[in-house]
C-alpha cells in the first residue's frame, strides 16, 4: 500500500467516525420529539449562546480541535503504515539500470 493510499484510507476512517457521530446526535434529536427537542436547545442557547463570546477562547479552542484530527490522522496513517509495509515503486530508469 503506498503513502497515498494510506492517507487516503486515514482520512476515510476519520469521515466514517464523524459521519457516525453525526448519524447518532441526528437520531437522539429526532427521537425525543419536537417538544423536548426545542426545549433541549433553548437551554443550550441560554448557557452557551446568550452570554458574550470570548474570541480567544474559540480560536485556542479550534486550535486544539484541530490539533487533535490531525494527529489522529496521523497516528491512523502511522498504524496503517505499520500494518501493510509501503511497496517500493519501480520506476522504468532503475529497469534500465539493471
């Protein structure tokens, strides 16, 4: 398995994750019902939303979510590079050199 494909493969492993985790908030958000789903985020909106935002917060805060995927992207890559050892590419000048 090459380099590419690896980061390929990571990334997909990545999106399955998030696309999971979207998957189940959509789910436990639809089946409470209309009702206590509006009331679930009015109070949301009253604890993290009504206050003024602290900028600085938000952008370390993003920093160290995307410190995090990174690294898990890496650490699947590393782990994946681990399991099917990189194929060295042959290109036609090192034939010729035989």
């Amino acid at each position: 398995m090459t380099n590419s494909n690896q980061k390929i493969i990571s990334a997909a492993i990545i999106g399955v994750l998030l696309g999971f985790r979207f998957h189940s908030i959509w789910e436990r958000q639809r089946l409470l019902g209309r009702d206590a789903y509006l009331i679930e985020r009015g109070k949301h909106f009253d604890k993290f939303l009504a206050a003024p935002h602290n900028p600085v917060a938000a952008i370390f805060g993003a920093m160290v979510i995307i410190a995090v995927v990174i690294a898990a992207y890496e650490l699947i890559s590393l782990g994946l590079n681990k399991l099917f050892k990189p194929i060295p590419s042959a290109s036609p000048a090192d034939s010729t050199m035989r």
